[in-house]
C-alpha cells in the first residue's frame, strides 16, 4: 500500500498545483493579487496543463498496477505448496521503491493548499516602504486640463503616474488645481504626514515598483494598507531633487476598498 500511495504522489501533487491555478484564475479574480489582468489566460492554460498531466499520470500508474503479475501456486525447495510471486513482479516493486522524486518537491504542496484555501493580500505598505523600489515616471507633454475656477467643488480625478509627471511639468499644470487621488497609506517621515501608494508590475508581484504621494494632512493618519481616496491640492517644493515624492495638502479624505485590479494605476472613480 505504501508502494502504491508513493507512486501516486508526484501525480496528484501535479494536479493539486494545476487545481490551485485554475481556483485562482478561472474561478476567482484571485490572480490579481499576483500579476497582471493580462495572465489570467496564460495561468488557466497552465492550470489545464498541470491537471491534464496530473490525471494522466493517475491513470497511467493504476493501469499498470493493475498489469502487475498476481501470485501463483507453486512449491518450495522441499515440495511443499506455497504461493509464490512471480520475479518480474518483486523486480517491478523494486522499481517503484525508486520511483519518486525529490523531497524538496513536496514544498509544491504549501503554495497550493494556500491558494486553495486562503487569499493572501496584496503587497502594501511594507514593500512601497522599501528604499530604491521607485517606479519611474517617463517624461512627457500632458494635455492641457479644463479651467478650474479657485471655488470648485468637484476635484480632477488623476492616476498617481499622472499626478507625479506633472508635478514636474515646466507649465505648472497642477498649480492651484484641487485632484482627488487613490492609494494606500504607508508611514510617513514625520508627524501630519503620510505617503499615499499605489504599486505597479510589469508582470507579477515580484517586480513590482512603487508610486508614491507626500500627504501632509492634519490629525492622525490612517493605518497603514488603508485604501483611501483624497481630495488635496499640490504643494510645490522648490529645488527638490527629481526623485523626491511630490506634496498633496489634502482637504478631504475617505477610506475606500481596495480595487478590484490592485497594481494597475488608475483615476479614481467618480462613485464613493
């Protein structure tokens, strides 16, 4: 029995990650915990691969189980009746006594019961806290914005990739302009102040690179991974050097859910 269960491992640890893939991907929005909206298609056809290969493998060890020589009657050296089994089935056992992989292969089994059964959160305040994980912000002409009279009520919705580039346009584009952004929070240098985050990926979660807003807003701030959605205007620092995070002055903030595609940088919605 333990022959039969060693054989049969690699096969359903196979299909176990493949079931995991497929959980996270086609029976969720899981995977964008992960990678990028664009995988998702990608990961369901690893999902299928891994299952079909698992499955495979399940039914190709029982088959040839099942093949395996069964005993015969016979007699010993002494002539007396006994059941024996055949060489080529104790030299077929044998085989699968050496036949399993690495050890190590068994830590497959811990990401794959995680997927299956928890959905770990997206990366937050302590990756967008690390030093050299700036995503960089390519210089480029933005489009004029529409007039804003100084009394507005209704802020201009920015992404922060949008927010940063035009903090340092030459034309001052965000001088006196009130703009609602979204992020996270993440600790800040001082006290009243905080950065608000969002971090982006060209591919999954381990290249992510991060955007990153000075909030300088009265009273406590919000803790840290809170998702929120402020309204500010940009406080211009004058020689700062290009890498330094621009200042929001906020007027308004509230706490929002985290969105649905957390690594893709996007205005924030006109619905609360």
């Amino acid at each position: 029995m333990k022959t039969v269960v060693r054989g049969l491992a690699p096969s359903l640890l196979i299909a176990l990650v493949g079931i995991a893939l497929l959980r996270i991907s086609l029976g969720s929005d899981v995977f964008l915990q992960y990678v990028k909206e664009g995988l998702r298609y990608p990961l369901i056809a690893s999902g299928l691969v891994l299952l079909g290969v698992g499955i495979a493998g399940l039914v190709n060890r029982l088959t040839a189980r099942r093949r395996e020589p069964v005993m015969r009657f016979g007699r010993d050296a002494e002539g007396n009746a006994v059941w024996q089994r055949p060489a080529a089935a104790e030299d077929h056992e044998h085989e699968h006594d050496h036949d399993h992989g690495p050890r190590v292969a068994w830590l497959l089994t811990v990401p794959a019961v995680l997927l299956l059964c928890f959905t770990p959160p997206a990366l937050g305040s302590f990756t967008a806290s690390r030093d050299g994980a700036d995503a960089t912000v390519e210089k480029t002409n933005y489009a004029d914005l529409a007039p804003q009279a100084p009394v507005v009520s209704v802020p201009t919705p920015m992404s922060l990739t949008e927010f940063i580039g035009r903090s340092h346009d030459p034309q001052k584009s965000l001088e006196n302009r009130k703009v609602r952004l979204t992020g996270f929070v993440a600790p800040g240098p001082g006290p009243d102040e905080w950065y608000l985050n969002r971090l982006v990926v060209s591919c999954c979660a381990a290249d992510a690179r991060r955007l990153r807003v000075l909030v300088h807003a009265p009273g406590p701030a919000p803790a840290a991974d809170t998702w929120v959605d402020l309204t500010g205007v940009w406080h211009p620092v004058p020689d700062a050097p290009a890498n330094t995070a621009p200042r929001l002055d906020v007027t308004e903030q509230h706490s929002v859910p985290q969105p649905h595609a957390p690594y893709r940088d996007l205005p924030p919605s006109d619905s609360r």
